[in-house]
C-alpha cells in the first residue's frame, strides 16, 4: 500500500483544546473561509464537562453541502438536551485547507469550538451517497485517528455511521465501528447511555472490545468487526456473528410517531451561502408508492406523518425565528401528505411579521392534479420552475419500475402549469433501467418535446431540462438482483437522447456523468473487499469522488486490478435468487421474498398498487414492527386513490389497470 498523506494526529492539538488560534491565521488563505467558523444562528456552543459524552456529528461533504443535513440537526438537538452529553459538527474541509491542516498539523475540528475531533467520544458521519465513503477516512485521518478500526483503542473516538447508505456498509467495515441502521432519534440515546458508562468507568485499557460487544446488543446497532465473512470462490457464503450475544440479523431502528420527535426546533442559519438555505420542516417519512428504483422509499417504510397541527407550528415559529422567507415541506412525497391542502392554505395565511411574502417549496413533485392546483393556490410563490419526476420515457417502462404515471398524466399537468404561468419545467429521468429498449430511451425525448409544444400554447419560449442520472441498483429493492448498465451503454443511450433532442427548441438535455454511476453501483453492491479498493483510492488523493472536478475513475479501477477484483462481476451481472448478498445480515424490514416476487413483475410489466389506500401485501415493513401507517387525515389526497394508486391528470382522474400480484388480504 503506498504512503498515507501526512498524518496530524502526532502533534499538540489532537487533544482536547481548540485549534481555532492554530487554523485562524490560515483561513484569509483558503476558498470560502465561512465554512469553517461556525456562529450559525441556532447553534450555541454546547455545554461541555467532564462527565458528559461527546459527539461530533460529520457530513462527509463541504461545510455548504452538508450544514442542511436535517438528519444531522435533528441528532445535535436530541444530544444537547440530555444533561450527560453534548454535540457538535464538523464537515469535511476542502482540498486548500487539507493541505494547510496536514502541513501545519491541525486536527480535523468541530465547527462550533473548533475542537479537535479526537477529543470527542464518537465521530458520527451521515451516509447519504457512495462516493462521499473516501471523505470518511480523510476526516478520520486527518482527526489523527487510525482509519482502520483494528488499530484504535480506547484512546480513540468510536467511528460511527448512519444514513441511507448504511443498509450495505460492507465497503466501510474495515473502517467503522458502529453502523446504526433506521431512525436515529432513539437509539442516539441507547448509544450514548453505553459511552456514558465506558466513560464513567474510565475507558479502561483493553475496553473498547467490551463496548463495542455492548453496542452490539442495542437493537439498530451493527458492529462489524463482530462478525466473519465467508466466501465461496467469488462468492459471499456467509455472514455470521462470532459470539452468541451478537444478533444474526440487525434489525433497522424505526420511530412509530413523528409526533414525538418535531426537531429541529432551532434551525440552523449560516452565515454563508448553502444549498436549500430556507426553512425546512418534514411532513412525513416513508413512502409507499413502491417506486422499485428508490432505496429510500423502500427502507424508510410504513409512512409516518406530523400532524398537520404541529407542522403547522413548526412552520410559524421557524419562519418568526430563522427569518426565512421560504419553508419546504420535506418528505419522498409532499404532495402525498394528507394535510397537505390545509397547510399549504395555512402557510398562506400565516403573518410572520415579515415584509417579504412567504415562499413555499414542494419538493418531489408527483405529477397530479392537486400537485398543479397547490402550485397555483401559493399566490406568492416564485415562477421560476416546476419539477417533475417521470422517470422513465414510456409507459411500458413506467410499469416496469412501478412509477405509474400516464403520458396524458405528464400532459395534463404540465399544460395545467403552464396555463397558469409556469415558464419552466424541469423533468427528471433515469437511463439504464431493467429491460430498457432504445424505444424507451427515446421516448425520454419525445414526452419532452412534447411538453414544449404544449408550453407554446401559453408562453412564446417556454423551455423543459431534461436531466437523466444513469440508473443504479440499491440494496433492499427489487431492482437488487440488476446487472447495471456498463459506462459505455450509459453513454451511448445519452447519446442517443443527444441526437433527438439537438433539434429541439426549448428542450435542453443535462446528465450524469456515467463514470460516476458506475462507480456508485461498485460500491452500493459491494462487499467487504472492497474496504482495500477504498483505502487505496483515498491514499492515492482520491477525495471529494462526487464533485466533478476530484472524480477519477482510474483510480478506482488501478485500485480494482491491484486488489485482483474484477469491476464487471461487482456493478455488471445479473445476480441470482439463491445468492447470498453483502446485506442479507442486516435488514430494512423488507422480506427478501417480496422483494424477488416484486422484481419478477417488474420485468413482466406489473404494477403493484399503493399499500396505504389499499389491503396490506405484507412486505414486512409494517408487520415486521408492529407499526401501521400513520396519516394526519384519514382520506387519501386526490393523487392518492383508493385502488390504483396512480396519479391523476389535471383535473381528470385516469383510472389504471393493474393486476395485483397478492389477492388482497393474502399473504405471499
Ligand atoms: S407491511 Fe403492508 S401496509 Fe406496511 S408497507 Fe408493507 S405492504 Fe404496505
């Protein structure tokens, strides 16, 4: 293995003291100083003492990516209202201020008192996307903490991670010490109770093996250096706990009541530009339209909503507090939220004292009726673009991966919002679906061009982006078993979409880099050998692998042939039922057989209804947990109807044939 970069850990601020009169002199020297400083509104220093447990909770990613993580809020607030713990941030810094940290020997820091992360008792980071896995060993290292977890001990932080990608963390198990699976609001405190003790009783040497066996123990914990693998050739055999008091399978956390939970109270302000820097309040988690390409509707089921009430609430005293003129409404599906109507009535109603009208954002827009209507009853929202999510060209691949929307669906809306002075549309597809023709590549082009033409019955230069990510199979979906798409075949069908859509006014075509994708599906899938591609990919500079600017595919691939693994077998074929996959000691609630049945009618172009208007087809989710959807009105909303649920064209109801794979009531 070549050399590691610079290591800070050696010297005088990996300890508990601040680095801010080490890194201050430096930061007139670096891009965007106000990263790094903190004084965000809503982010007091938190009270520390020697008796307390400390977090340092991580995003992975620039200071602008990373400071909205709701994830991360809702954590910082839970710690720093217990009275035997307290939390704070850090995110990873950029390239300029790495190279000044390693040269000058300044620890990674938390933001707040610019703390050297060693000092706190775990360093948490928040897994939202693959490529962001070689930050997590640079914040690590650059904290002068071992990367690897078999060589720290009781002198070091616990490495934790949370977050999506945390349903296969086989890549990072070399790395981590503690994955948390699900919701993390309740199971933050079980952790902190065990540190609390290991605290207490003075971090004894030789007592981190005893900690992480007790971690292990909390329902929602992972602890992977308790388990071996087993392979068989190429092949995963088993994998399997080394101590009896260690679960077979770790179940994911789930909170029954969102209720319960109405964080963030205090919203954190920057005092810098980031990205959706505004109020955002989630309505509800979960997600039950079976999307088969969508990880996160699939693990974060049943559906939990807020209370329309208390959304309400949060909504009034976060725009009085933030100063925010714009609130979002954040879940998978805003528009499925039963008290949507009324909120958004309610948001317009509300006197926040301000001069400026409120804003209001709904994200992940289904294409209905009632979305389009919403959109026209915010009086004062901004014009500036829609957004809506088809996801695929035609109507058979649109049965394919279960987002069941019409073409006349798309139409109805996107005339609808045109007529009602929305310039621009903005549509988003995936390429490289399961069974995807170039018929269906194509048909990307034409619902666009489509669209434009309908704009110019309203506006002279309506315009429709066309965005298309190259698609990639997750854990815990139906589409697990798909060989993805190689780079070359993503390319050509961007490609393809180039050509048609050259021609077309109003029509511009965005996508994602293929290399990219590919790259996301080596590590979505993988196993635990690839812990050696990971850290040899870091040593050789290869951070930052989600910006444009930093990605490098070669590196990765060097690093594939170095390790003897072959790219093809990991991201490329097709994998069978009765293979053993990287995950399947862990679970997201999901039975594997409803996942293969699911996959077996996605490639005979069946859809499968809305669970939560419809007879539950026992996918685990709900059963499993003892936990029932939880809705704030009782009625389903227009684009949630009762036995189909499909989306409705604009102001007309388009009733869709679907053969239920599971008579309802029965079980699979
Ligand atoms: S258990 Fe039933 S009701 Fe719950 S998410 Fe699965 S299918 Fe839907």
């Amino acid at each position: 293995m070549s050399a590691a970069p610079p290591n800070p850990s050696s010297t005088a601020t990996a300890g508990s003291s601040s680095v801010w009169s080490a890194l201050e002199p430096h930061l007139p020297k670096v891009a965007k100083p106000a990263r790094y400083i903190g004084l965000e509104d809503g982010a007091p220093a938190s009270e520390r003492a020697p008796h307390k447990v400390g977090w340092l909770l991580c995003y992975p990613d620039t200071y602008e990516i990373g400071l909205p993580n709701q994830g991360l809020q809702i954590l910082r607030e839970i710690v720093n209202e217990r009275d035997d713990a307290y939390a704070e941030r850090g995110y990873a810094v950029w390239s300029d201020l790495e190279a000044i940290m390693r040269r000058e020997r300044i620890p990674f820091f938390s933001v707040e008192t610019h703390t050297s992360a060693a000092a706190f008792d775990a360093i948490a980071f928040n897994l939202s996307a693959e490529l962001t896995y070689t930050n997590v060993l640079n914040c690590v290292d650059l904290a002068g903490v071992p990367v690897r977890s078999d060589e720290r001990d009781e002198t070091h932080p616990l490495v934790v991670v949370g977050g999506h990608c945390t349903y296969n963390p086989e890549p990072l198990a070399d790395f981590v010490d503690v994955v948390v699976l699900g919701d993390g609001e309740e199971v933050i405190g079980e952790i902190t109770d065990v540190l609390r003790e290991w605290r207490a009783e003075g971090k004894t040497a030789g007592s981190r093996p005893n900690v992480l066996r007790a971690l292990a123990g909390v329902e929602g914990v992972y602890v992977p250096s308790l388990y071996d693998v087993a392979y068989d050739g190429p092949f995963l055999a088993e994998v399997t706990p080394r101590f009896p008091d260690v679960p077979e399978r770790v179940e994911k956390r789930t909170i029954s009541d969102l209720a319960e939970w109405p964080y963030p109270k205090q919203q954190l302000v920057p005092l810098t530009e980031v990205v959706h820097d505004r109020l955002n309040v989630e309505v509800f988690r979960g997600c039950t339209r079976g999307c088969r390409f969508c990880q996160a509707g699939m693990i974060t089921r049943p559906v939990r909503e807020r209370p329309a009430e208390q959304v309400r609430s949060m909504i009034d005293s976060g725009l009085k507090r933030t100063g925010y003129d714009e609130v979002t409404l954040t879940s998978l599906s805003t528009a499925d939220f039963s008290g949507i109507e009324q909120t958004v009535q309610d948001v317009m109603d509300l006197d926040t004292g301000s001069a400026q009208p409120i804003t209001l954002g709904l994200p992940s827009l289904r294409v209905d009726a009632f979305t389009v209507g919403l959109a026209n009853k915010i009086q004062n929202a901004r014009r500036t673009g829609l957004t809506f999510a088809p996801e695929a060209g035609t109507w058979r691949m649109r049965q394919v991966i279960n987002k069941l929307i019409r073409e006349e669906d798309l139409y109805g809306a996107v005339g609808s919002a045109y007529s009602q002075g929305w310039r621009r549309m903005k549509l988003y597809f995936l390429t490289g679906l399961p069974s995807e023709t170039d018929e269906d590549t194509l048909g990307i082009a034409e619902l666009a061009k489509n669209c434009v033409e309908l704009g110019r019955e309203h506006h002279k230069n309506p315009s429709v982006t066309v965005s298309v990510g190259g698609f990639v199979p997750k854990p815990f979906t139906p589409f697990q078993w798909f060989g993805q798409n190689t780079e070359d075949e993503l390319r050509r069908k961007i490609n393809l979409l180039k050509d048609a859509t050259r021609k077309m006014n109003g029509v511009q075509l965005k996508w994602h880099d293929p290399r990219a994708s590919v790259i996301e599906g080596l590590l979505s899938r993988g196993d635990r050998r690839l812990g050696r591609v990971l850290e040899l990919v870091w040593r050789r500079g290869g951070v930052f692998q989600e910006w444009g600017e930093h990605f490098d595919e070669k590196l990765w691939l060097d690093a594939m042939a170095e390790c003897g693994l072959d790219p093809d077998w990991y991201i490329h074929r097709h994998r069978t039922e009765d293979e053993v996959l990287p995950w399947d000691h862990l679970s997201a609630g999901l039975h594997k057989d409803f996942l293969w049945m699911d996959w077996q009618d996605a490639l005979a172009e069946v859809g499968l209804p809305d669970c939560r208007w419809t007879p539950c087809y026992d996918c685990g989710a709900c059963t499993g947990y003892s936990i029932e959807h939880i809705v704030a009105s009782a009625t389903p909303p227009a684009g949630g109807s009762q036995g189909t649920g499909q989306d409705l064209g604009a102001g007309h109801s388009v009733p869709v044939e679907l053969t239920p794979r599971i008579p309802q009531g029965a079980k699979p």
